[in-house]
C-alpha cells in the first residue's frame, strides 16, 4: 500500500510491481512484469522488453502500441517514463513470454486488477483493506483510525487541487510543504529528516504520532474548506491558502503547547514495527 498514489507497489512471489491508476484503470510497469516473469534483475528485464516489442511490432501486433508511457518512480526514486499496459494487455504480453509463471500470474493480475473497480464501487472495502494493512504491521487501533480519516481528507484536498488546475506532482509537493511549513515549521523533507526516515519510500504519515496526525487534518481541512470560501484558482492563490490552512493548525498546536507546556513536534516514529513484521515474516 501506498499513499497518496495508493497502492502504487504491490508484491507478487516478493518481487515488487509498480502500478498506476490511469484512465479509470490499472496500469502495470510493463519492464516489472518481464522481471518476474523471467527471474531477471531490472535493466536485463528492460532489455528483454525492447526486443520483445520490437518482435511484436514486426508481427503486427498493436499490444506495443497499447502501452502507455507514464510516470514511475524508477529505481534510483526519480519519476521516469515507464511502458505501462492495463490488464487486457499485459494478458496478450504475458502469452509471449514463456515462463512456468505465467498461470498463477495470470490469475493474480485478474485479482489485483478488478480490485479498484471493486472499491469505486464499495468504498468501504478500500478503507478496510488499508485498515487490516496497518493492523498487521501492529499499529494501534485508535492510531489506525486517524490515519484512515486522515487519508479521507487529503484526497478530498488533492481532488480540489487537481479540479482547480494542478496537475504535476512538484506542484502537489509545493502546496503540501506550505501546509507542513505552516503547522509544524517544518518541510515534509525536514520532518522525514527529523523523525529518522532514510528511505524513500517511507511514508511521514505512517510515523507520525495521534497529535500529529490530528494537526495534519486540521491543517489539510483548514485549506480545502478556505480553499472553496476564496475560490481560488491559481498556483499563487493554492499557495496562499494552502498556509492560511497550515496556520489554523499551528495555532491550535501552539496553544495546546502552552497547556500542556510540552512540545507536538515528536522525534517518535513507528520504525520499530517494520522490524517487528520483518521477524513475523522470516519466522513464518
């Protein structure tokens, strides 16, 4: 699971698939696919692609033609264009690939693929499925709980941003720190920083404490509903509420502070609970 590019990374037999929702569908990193299905590292996986297109091509078949080009995060954590296929397709390019997984592939991308579908329809069941992810890594109820809402009300701020123009990730990026900058005086880059996160992929929000989480909404529900008020359309005007939002919440930190006359900004993280799964699973 992922966050705010929701389960952009699943797992299949431990090897790691990239994922994009795109065109009211899921699409798969083509070059993932090959590597899995081939048992090969990832530049020999994008090697065997492009000789494989290039062979379909000359066969006439529009499968290549098919693929899109988008965004991923690429090894080295870039976003790099990437040939990604939907599931209809990544079944024809599967069919080309001889290899004793391509059945039980099959049946898993069926799975992973109608698994969106099945939560547009049901909302509910994504909010389960994230709820027993978090269950598992041993998180708290309570804690679980704030971040499922949490969840809620930054796609509601992500879905005003996208329907009043921003598009590009950066953009997104920008208006997020201003909201970060605000409340806790810190970038989300800073704060991943100042709680011990090395890795990439490392969620702030999976780490952050309740009275955090808690100030995070403030802020992001503060900057939608101002948002709305203002009507704003423009980079400069998000940019704008995007603080005022932040500073809502910082209010409500720094009075908080002065009652209970210790800091919000914690250090504490939930790192320890990677670990705690890592035993789990080597000793399954």
């Amino acid at each position: 699971m992922a966050e705010e590019n929701q389960k952009g990374l699943i797992v299949f037999q431990d090897r790691k698939i990239r994922r994009l929702w795109y065109n009211n569908e899921w699409h798969f990193s083509v070059v993932d696919i090959i590597a899995v299905l081939t048992d090969q590292e990832f530049q020999t996986a994008r090697k065997y692609w492009n000789k494989l297109s290039q062979r379909l091509r000359e066969e006439g078949s529009e499968v290549v033609t098919n693929c899109h080009l988008l965004k991923l995060p690429a090894p080295d954590g870039k976003l790099r264009e990437t040939d990604c296929a939907n599931t209809k397709s990544l079944f024809r390019i599967i069919q080309s690939v001889p290899s004793k997984k391509a059945e039980p592939f099959k049946i898993w991308l069926a799975e992973v693929g109608k698994e969106r579908i099945e939560e547009i329809e049901n909302p509910e069941l994504a909010q389960d499925r994230v709820k027993e992810y978090y269950e598992l890594k041993g998180y708290p109820k309570d804690w679980i709980d704030k971040r499922i809402r949490g969840i809620a009300i930054r796609q509601d701020l992500t879905e005003e941003w996208k329907s009043r123009g921003v598009q590009e990730e950066k953009d997104f990026a920008i208006l997020t720190n201003e909201i970060s900058k605000a409340t806790f005086g810190k970038t989300v880059g800073e704060y991943k920083q100042f709680k011990g996160l090395q890795k990439q992929n490392q969620n702030l929000r999976d780490h952050m404490t309740d009275w955090e989480l808690i100030l995070t909404m403030v802020g992001e529900k503060a900057t939608t509903d101002i948002t709305i008020a203002k009507d704003a359309k423009k980079f400069p005007e998000l940019k704008q509420t995007a603080k005022e939002g932040g500073d809502i919440a910082k209010n409500t930190r720094t009075e908080l502070e002065q009652k209970i006359g210790k800091p919000i900004v914690s250090k504490k993280n939930y790192l320890h609970l990677v670990e705690n799964k890592k035993k789990l699973i080597e000793e399954r």
